[in-house]
C-alpha cells in the first residue's frame, strides 16, 4: 500500500468523526438554545394543567386534577386558575393545597425534602453506582484480558466485516486481518447458499 | 350432579397428579428411572387434562346461569351476551385462578410434547418445577378461593359483570396479561433446572431464551392492550398511569427485555451466567408479586377487581420462591465461571451491559416508586401517593439514554470495534438527529424535552433503517433484487433482523407516547343544542342527548358533529351506561375519531335533561404511533420466536462455538463484506 493512500484512507476516517462531532455539536447548540434563550410561553390554560396534573384530585381513584371530570377537580382548577393570575407560584399552589387537603391526598409526586427525598435519591443513586460498579469491573476485565505487549485497543481493528467499503479502509493490509477475512468468506460459503454461488461464479 | 361438582372432582384429581409430577421426576432423575420420567411426563398431561375439564366445567355453569355456584353468581347475569358470560370465567379471583392453572399446564404440556429439544438432563427438574408451581395454585384453588363453591340459597339472577369489564377489551386483554404473568414460570423452571444439575449448556441456553422470547412477546402484547384498553375505556384521554397495577406487569417485561439482552452476551461470549440467572429469577418473582400485589390490595389501584384475603397465600409462594431460587443460586454459584474475557468497553457487549444497567435501573425506579407508600407508612406512619410525575421524571431519562443505546449497539461489532468505522456508521444517524432537531422548532415544537425525545428517536431510527439497508445493499450486490434481499435477511437471521424490527416499533411507540404527552390539548365545555365548540381546528357541534333504557341499564348519549376544514367528518355519541347491578360505577362510552395519527377523543363528563351537555375533548397527536409501534414489537417477537430450520440451525450452533470468536459474529447473521 503506498503512502498515498494511507493519508487518503486516515483523513477520511477524519471527515466521518469530524461530520459526527458536527452533528452533535448542532444538536447540542439546538438544545442549548431551546432551554436557554427561547422564553416558554404557555398559556394561562397550559399553565393550569401543567400545575394541575402535579396534583391529585382527592375523591378520586388515581387520578390527577387535570385529569378527573369530578366536581372537586373542576373547582380545584379554577382556584388554580385564579391563583395563577394572581401571579403566584407554582410551588406555592402546590403548597396550598397541601396544607388545605393533606400532603398525602393531594402531592402526586413525593416531596423533594425530608423522608421523601428517599424516594428520588434512591434509585438515582442504585443507577449512578451501578456506572461507577460497571467501570470498575469493565476495567479489571480489560486490564486482565489485555495480554502484555499486545496492541491496545486502538490500534486494532479486528472487526473487517463491519466495514462496507474496502478501499476506505486504511489499515486494513494486515495479514492478520487477511486471515479473518478468509476464514469469514469461508464460513459464509459453507452457511449461505447465495454466497457459494457467488463464490463458484467468481471461479 | 352440576357440573360445578364435576369441577371440583377435577381439581383434587389435577392436584394429585401434580404432586406424583413432581416426586415421579425427580426421583426419576436421582436415580436416573427412564420409566418413571415418563411416568411424569403422562401424569403432567393428565393435570392438563383434569385442568380443562374443570375449566370447562366452569364456563359450562356460566352458560348454563347455575346461579347455586357462588361465583357465577356474582359475575354474570342472565341479560349478559355469550361471550361476556364466558369472559367472566377469569372476571374474579377465582375463576382468573383457574385461568392462570389452566394455562400453566397447558403450556407444560407444549414443554412435554417439544421436550426432545431440550437438553434430557434437565427435562425432570423443569417438570418439577412446573407442576410444584401448579400444585400451589390448585391447593389455593381447592381450599380458599374455589370457584366451584356452592351456596345454599340460589339467586334468580346473578349480579352481573363489573361494568368496566363488559367490554371487547376483556376478551382479549386479561386473558393475555394472565398468560404473560404465567408464562415466565418456564424460563424460571429452566433456570432451576439448570441450577440443580449444572448444566448451563448452549441448548438450554437456546431453549430457555425460546420461552422467555414466547413469555416476552404475550406479556408485551397483554401490556399494549391493556393500554388500548385503559385508553378506550377509562375516559382521562391516556393510556398508561404508572398505576400500582400496570407498573407490576411492566416490572418482570423490564427484567425479560434485559435478560434477552444480556444472554446474547453469555451466546456469544459464555459470560454474564450469574447474572443471566438473577434476571430470570427476577423476572418470575417479580411476576407472582404482581399477582399478589393485584389480589391484595396492600397498595391502593385503580384496576384491581379482584381484592381478596388469599394475598398472604402469595405472600408465603413468593417468599419460597425467592428463598429457594437463592439456596440453589448460592449453592451453584462457584461453578459458574465465564468462559472468556473482557476486551472493550466500545463492543456489543459494552453496549449490552449499559441496556442491562438501564432496564435495572427502571425496574428498581419502578418498583421503588411502587412499594414507597408502603415504606413510608411503615417508617414513619404516613401513607402517600406516587403518581406519574415521579415515574416521568426518573425513568424518561433512562429511557432517552436506552433508545441511544439501542441506536449504537447495533453499530457495534462483539469483543471490540474500530473507532473509524465506528465514526463512520455513527455519522449518518447522527446528521438525521441534528436535522430533525433543528426543523422541528421550525414547525414550533420548541419544547426541549419534547425536542430531545424526538431527535434520540430519529437517531435510533436513523441507525436501525440504515443498518437494514447496508444489510440490504451487501445482498443486493451479490445479485438479489432490494426487496428479496431484505426478505432474505429477515428470513435467514431471524433473531437479529426481527430485533431490529421489535426496536423500530419501541422507537415508534415512544414517538406516539411523546407525542400524545407533551402536544395533548384539553378543553371542557358546557353546551346547548346548536352551539360549538373549536378545538385544535377541529368543531364539535352539540344537538342533543338521547337517553335509552333496558332492562338492565340504562345509557346516556349526546350526539355532536364533527366538522373538520368545513365539512361534516361524523356524528358521534359520547355517553355513559348505568347498570342497575352496579349503579355506582358508571361506564363510559367514547367516541375516538382518528385523522391520521391524531386522535379526538370525547368524553361526556355530565348532563343536564336533554338540553344541555359537559362534555370533555382531548386532541392526542401521534397516539395511533403507539398502536402501531406495539404491533410492530409483536411481529418482531414472533419473528425472533419462529423456529429456524435445522440446517440453518445445525449451522448456526457450529458457528457459535465462543473459540471462533469472527466466525462467532457471523451466527445471528452479521453482514460481511
């Protein structure tokens, strides 16, 4: 293989990562821009059942002040409504009719504070361990798997078939790469009727 | 002689049958008795014949109204049509009892007759396991919760169905969420099977992931309609409410999809054995604790119709369950040791590991959020509610994360992959993500997590679609046409292409759930004969109610227009039915009218004479994506499940030798060039 193309071959593999960066580099400046800088405009009915379905209506089974036809529900939002205009928070809503119904008829979703911030920090932090868990076992399997002056993974790519376009493979003249190559084809013709025709053809 | 009496003869000779299972094959096994195996074999077969003759016994008294049987009596109801008489064999405690054994032994019995596939070594213990599972519910179906028990005094009529039940969805619903919960019970038989005799071989591991694929696509297709259901029946415009009972039959899908997962792994690579046992373990234990949590009523929820006291009998099975699974588990566990190693984090098998960590973490999420009135009432003696803002707020991260996942693992070759062919495949979904988030604030979706949920989906999507058409394209160039190819791909590795399709239907259902979440229009209004409301450029046109009774209920109805960009689309009906028996409970009825994806739906909400009318009008955009999707996910299980053909087979086996790791890559139908 001559130099040439081993440039070619390296600065495409480039053009690909520098495309994929570029398209996460746009998704994240999309999303940036959507919590940063545009203003959320909801209206005042929007409002009302974003801070009505943080609620449970009371007398019902299981379902929210947004969601339950009862009587109570209605009137539940229309003082929602008129607190709203009132220009007040939803915390503080949320708070009113805690004090007013019971926090525990009421509050649909536990507290952030107190016994019930167990409910939240729980399986955030089983989920947050199980990563840390996760990094330190892959890490000790590596580290145990990687013979002593072996490539590291880097370096390797023993995985040809992925690729769909030789030509774009830059590293792909190793012997070793070679032999899996032949040993894919072969188990392909054994497996495949279509491939040993091609195989057969091709003689 | 009723034919309850038949019945009950019927379970007593089931349960005798089942214990003579379970000490003929076992100690057909110890002592290595051929004969007494086969023994075990026909008497399982007779407690699935005693089984469907006490079934029949029961949906005999229904038709035939012997209002003497309790049961029947408090279920049905002579004005009830046919099929709900017969529906409401598993409309209670009891009779879902019935139904539960009834399927259990059936589905032993499809065991028995393919059990030359499985290895012989474990065929005793999984029988065992089986029939001991059954012998549970037929001694609670004997003693405390026979559906065959008799009263002295008979009713002239009984009380008639749950008016939520009288509804198509009952014929179809229950009956596969039952099944779904039930079959779990095999791959967890196989899994003592194999934890008793040591062998974790590559057909049981073959045949296990078989049962669980069969027990993953019923629970899939029971959870789908049970959101169809909730959606056409119960009236709030939504289809799934994190209610103590949907989050039970979601937890054992959670631990199966996992288990799916990570076994490809332990295929592939004879890795993960421990863990792979865990889920399965997991995954039936969660499931009897659904049940149990179902009938006894410990936590509080919308959908139980069948409180009971039997709970603590579940209570006593789970904790068996869960004691015994963990001896033999303890007990097998310094003979379980991987076959391989570890090479990279950037493989499928890194990719395998995060969608285990996930689902893990949703489950435990889930059943965190579940069992936490119940902690927090035992700690500190206030109960509380934990709604869908909880579960919203926990799991729909994980799940964003789950479907990147899903678009990457594919992408990624088994032990380690190249980065640049990596960067390369990664590019092209990713671009699709980049400009599906920056056109859809064009179109004023300008909500972030809205936007975050449909860009993650147009990339798992992007790489699903595009690793089809590469798969295609490679056929294509050895002479097929583009269309043969892709059946041809579908048709020789089924497991990976029919996965493929199970992602793409998630990926469109989470679209739909998105959609019909965060873009959901409500509006309320009080209307006379000839005034309208707008909604979402939809006007709805009130003209009357109508009101009509029967003998046993009696319906309310408005009747509207519809009208759409000026024209007359439909009259429509909402209303609610009465019954007498139930008079407490009314049913609704709600019209859904379906433009494209969009849904307008209509409740009547409440009434006044025949002039007046509340009704209630949602507008939910994408929601048919979520049927869609679901189906799509039960046509790539079945497709997964189909059996392969032999040689296809034979092949397949000789490849996944874990020593030819390559040609290893090759066996679930890798594409190479």
């Amino acid at each position: 293989m001559s130099d040439e193309r081993i440039v070619k071959g390296s600065w495409r593999q480039r053009r690909s990562l520098f495309v994929l960066l570029a398209a996460l580099a746009l998704l994240a400046a999309v999303w940036f821009w959507l919590a940063f800088a545009v203003p959320r405009q909801q209206t005042l009915d929007q409002h009302v059942k974003n801070v009505a379905s943080q609620l449970r209506c009371p007398v019902c089974q299981g379902e929210s002040v947004a969601d339950s036809p009862a009587l109570l529900a209605q009137q539940m939002r229309q003082v929602i409504r008129e607190q709203l205009q009132a220009g007040r928070s939803d915390q503080d809503i949320v708070q009113y009719f805690a004090s007013r119904y019971g926090e525990q008829n009421v509050v649909w979703s536990p507290p952030r504070q107190g016994f019930t911030l167990l409910a939240w920090i729980v399986p955030i932090a089983l989920v947050a361990g199980g990563v840390v868990f996760l990094f330190f076992v892959l890490r000790d399997w590596q580290a145990s798997s990687v013979p002593v002056g072996a490539p590291g993974p880097a370096a390797v790519s023993t995985k040809p078939h992925r690729q769909n376009d030789h030509e774009e493979e830059g590293t792909s003249e190793d012997s070793a790469l070679e032999y899996y190559r032949a040993q894919i084809e072969h188990e392909l013709a054994a497996d495949d009727p279509l491939f040993r025709r091609y195989e057969t053809e091709a003689k | 002689m009723y034919f309850s009496d038949l019945g009950v003869i019927a379970l007593i000779l089931a349960l005798g049958f089942a214990l003579y299972t379970v000490v003929a094959s076992v100690l057909g096994a110890v002592r290595s008795a051929p004969q007494l195996v086969q023994s075990a074999k026909r008497s399982l077969l007779a407690v699935t014949f005693f089984l469907l003759l006490a079934s029949a016994a029961l949906v005999l008294s229904f038709l035939t109204h012997d209002f003497g049987v309790g049961y029947v009596a408090q279920h049905s109801s002579r004005a009830m049509p046919w099929y709900f008489t017969t529906a409401a064999f598993y409309g209670g405690q009891e009779g879902s009892l019935l139904y539960w054994a009834l399927m259990l032994s059936i589905f032993s019995a499809i065991f028995v007759f393919t059990s030359k596939r499985a290895p012989a070594a474990l065929v005793p213990y999984v029988m065992a396991t089986l029939m001991a599972t059954e012998a549970f519910f037929v001694i609670v179906l004997t003693s405390v919760s026979n559906p065959f028990a008799r009263s002295p005094i008979i009713p002239a009529d009984g009380a008639g169905l749950n008016p939520l039940l009288m509804d198509p969805g009952m014929l179809v619903h229950p009956p596969m969420l039952l099944m779904g919960y039930m079959s779990f019970a095999l791959p967890y038989a196989f899994a003592v099977a194999a934890m008793i005799t040591g062998n974790l071989s590559s057909e049981w591991l073959r045949s296990i992931r078989r049962w669980t694929l069969a027990a993953w696509t019923i629970q899939t297709t029971g959870l789908i309609l049970g959101a169809w259901w909730a959606y056409h029946v119960l009236g709030w415009g939504g289809y799934w409410g994190w209610d103590p009972v949907e989050n039970a039959a979601l937890l054992p899908w959670l631990t199966a999809t996992a288990f799916l997962h990570s076994t490809m792994v332990q295929e592939r690579r004879g890795m993960l054995k421990v863990w792979n046992l865990f889920l399965i373990i997991a995954s039936f234990a969660l499931s009897i604790f659904g049940t149990f949590e179902v009938r006894s009523g410990v936590i509080s929820s919308v959908h139980s119709f069948a409180y009971s006291d039997i709970g603590e009998y579940y209570l006593v099975f789970l904790v068996i369950v869960i004691v015994f699974s963990s001896a033999l588990f303890l007990w097998r566990l310094p003979q379980l040791r991987p076959e391989q190693e570890f090479d990279s984090v950037i493989s499928r098998e890194g990719v395998f590991l995060l969608n285990n960590l996930l689902l893990i973490g949703m489950t435990f999420a889930t059943l965190w959020g579940t069992l936490f009135p119940l902690i927090s009432a035992f700690v500190r003696g206030q109960t509380m509610t934990v709604g869908p803002p909880f579960y919203n707020q926990v799991v729909s991260p994980l799940i964003a994360v789950l479907i990147v996942a899903m678009g990457v693992g594919p992408l990624l070759a088994w032990r380690r992959t190249s980065r640049s062919a990596l960067w390369r495949n990664l590019s092209v979904p990713a671009i699709l993500a980049a400009l599906c988030a920056v056109v859809l604030p064009i179109f004023g979706v300008i909500d972030i997590a809205a936007n975050i949920g449909f860009s993650v989906c147009a990339f798992s999507a992007g790489a699903i679609l595009y690793e089809l058409w590469r798969g295609a394209r490679v056929r294509h160039s050895h002479g097929e046409p583009y269309l043969v190819a892709l059946y041809m791909l579908f048709n020789r590795y089924r497991q990976r292409y029919g996965g493929y399709l199970v992602h793409l239907g998630l990926v469109l259902l989470i679209v739909g759930v998105i959609g019909s979440h965060y873009f959901q229009q409500q509006r309320d209004a009080v209307l006379k004969p000839g005034q309208d409301t707008n909604i979402a450029g939809y006007r709805l046109t009130y003209l009357g109610n109508i009101d009509t009774k029967e003998s046993d209920k009696e319906t309310i109805t408005a009747q509207l227009q519809v009208w759409s960009n000026g024209q007359l689309q439909s009259y429509i009906y909402p209303g609610r039915i009465t019954y007498h028996n139930y008079g407490d409970q009314p049913a609704s009825l709600i019209p859904i009218n379906t433009f494209g994806f969009t849904d307008l739906y209509v409740v009547l909400t409440d009434w006044n004479g025949a002039a007046q009318a509340t009704i209630r009008i949602f507008v939910n955009p994408l929601v048919s994506l979520v049927w869609y999707g679901g189906v799509l996910m039960l046509i790539g299980g079945v497709i997964c499940w189909w059996p392969e053909r032999r040689r296809t087979l034979a092949a397949a086996r000789s490849a996944a030798k874990p020593d030819v790791a390559v040609g290893a890559g090759i066996a679930d139908g890798g594409v190479v060039v």
